[in-house]
C-alpha cells in the first residue's frame, strides 16, 4: 500500500485505450517535480465491451495499490479513451506517449509507438513537447494487427513470435508496401517449406524497415523508446536495432518494462499537471 499522501503529492490515473489493449497506471507527483510510478497494467480487450474491460481493470488496480476513487486528482483518458465514464479529461496519443515515454526514459528524444492499428514516430524535447511526428500510411503492413493475423494464420500466439524471430537463421523477406501482398508472401513462403522463425524474422525485418523510415525522417533523434503494445515484443525490438545498425545511424533505440504502458502513464501524468493548474486558478479566483 502506499504512503498516505501528503498536501504537496497528488495521485492520478492514466486510462489508455487502444483497438487491442487497455492500460492503466496509477502515479503519485508532487510540487517539487518528483514522479512515482504507484502500479500499472495492462488488459486485451478480447472482443468484449470496452467500457466494461476499463471498469474491471480499474477497480483491480485500485484494490491492488490500496488508492480509493476518491483518493484521485483527476483521471486522465488518452487513444480511444473519450467515452469512459468514469474519466475527468483526455489527451492526445502522442503528447501522452511522448510524457510516458520521457518518464521512462529520460534520455529519449523520440518515440516510436508501434500499436495495433498503426505505428508512428513522434520526436520531443526534455520536456516532452512534442517537436514533430510522422505515421505509417493507411496500410495495415506495419501494426501489430498484421503481425496478429499472420500469426494466427501460422498457428503461434503472439507472446511466441518475439522468441521465434530471434530463432531466425535465415529470414525471408516478406513485402513492406502492402499488407495484402505481405500475408500472400507468407502463404507462398510456408508452402515452400520456409521455418517459422525464418517468415516471423523477415515480417519482423519488413516492419522495422518502415518504422526506422519515420525516425530518419524525423532527423535521425539519438535516443529511441519503442511504446506501445508491440514493444513486448522481443524480436521486433530487435529488428528494429539491426535496421538502424544496417543504415549506419547513431540511434539507439530502447525499451523498458513498461514501455507498454507508456501511453497510460503519460495520461496520468499530464492529468496531475492540468489538475494542479486548475486547483492554482481556483485559488486566485477565490482570492
């Protein structure tokens, strides 16, 4: 449980939805600028009401970290978040990605946030103003949703394709421009006896390719955080590594534990920054 918090600290909540997962995380501020992450996690959605899956996960994680609904300062929503009841306000995706991102790496001066739907780069200063972004195109080659129906279609979990990618001794290249061509390229591969670490490695290959592209052209940032759900994924990190190494760029690209959860913290922060601010507006109204 924690510390009772003082007059100076402030809890708040982060709610990240995303097409795929909801994240939450609970963190703890003070006047000072001090930070701690009190408890986080996340939840698929796995075709269920969304607002349901918040509500459950929310009242987990308070009875886990021993913090009442009315312990809280402000909840903050952020993705798909807008319609949650029980929130206060909300955020865009990248300026609480970026927020989380800089918590969790201090050094970072760019993200690149590989979700369901689509993956994007965002670059930002210390302060995690955001300074720039760009996204994939509309195409589906480059989400975690694609990685999830070949996936499906080669029979593995999507908690099995980090570490059979990192099996790969020969990979496959697979198409980066489309996603429809990308899932026949597969079907030819397996029918050519190619081994799954070998299709999973190419696929894994083709997606960093697309993802290092945006941080070139973001202007090449020195630190990287991966966010996002794909971020657990081993295999892909590490693509993502050897396609900046293969191009000779200085980007050293990390994660963290919770570089899932990103997104979710930085809500949660950003909702004690506007809560403090309009607690301070209220106080010189009154006064």
């Amino acid at each position: 449980m924690p510390d009772t918090p003082s007059d100076s600290t402030m809890l708040t909540a982060g709610v990240d939805v995303g097409s795929a997962v909801i994240k939450m995380a609970i963190v703890e501020t003070d006047e000072a600028g001090g930070e701690r992450l009190v408890i986080c996690r996340g939840e698929r959605i796995r075709r269920r009401d969304t607002h349901a899956v918040a509500e459950s996960l929310f009242a987990d994680l308070l009875k886990e970290s021993g913090v009442s609904r009315d312990a809280l300062g402000y909840v903050a929503t952020t993705g798909e978040g807008e319609t949650i009841p029980f929130r206060t306000g909300h955020f865009y995706g990248m300026t609480t990605h970026a927020r989380g991102g800089l918590f969790l790496e201090p050094e970072a001066r760019a993200i690149i946030d590989m979700g369901a739907l689509h993956t994007r780069a965002v670059s930002m200063d210390e302060r995690s103003k955001v300074m720039g972004y760009r996204m994939t195109s509309q195409c589906a080659s480059g989400s975690g949703q694609f990685l999830e129906n070949i996936a499906r279609y080669l029979g593995v979990s999507l908690e099995e394709v980090g570490t059979l990618s990192l099996q790969a001794d020969n990979p496959e290249a697979c198409s980066s421009i489309c996603a429809v061509l990308a899932e026949t390229d597969v079907i030819n591969m397996v029918s050519r006896g190619i081994t799954l670490p070998n299709i999973l490695k190419g696929i894994h290959t083709s997606m960093a390719g697309r993802a290092v592209r945006l941080l070139v052209s973001l202007g090449k940032p020195p630190v990287v955080i991966v966010t996002g759900g794909l971020a657990n994924d081993a295999g892909l990190v590490a693509a993502l590594r050897e396609a900046a190494a293969g191009q000779k760029l200085e980007i050293d690209i990390r994660r963290h534990e919770h570089s899932m959860i990103a997104g979710a913290i930085g809500a949660a922060l950003w909702g004690a920054f506007r809560a403090r601010k309009l607690q301070r507006l209220k106080e010189r109204v009154a006064s």
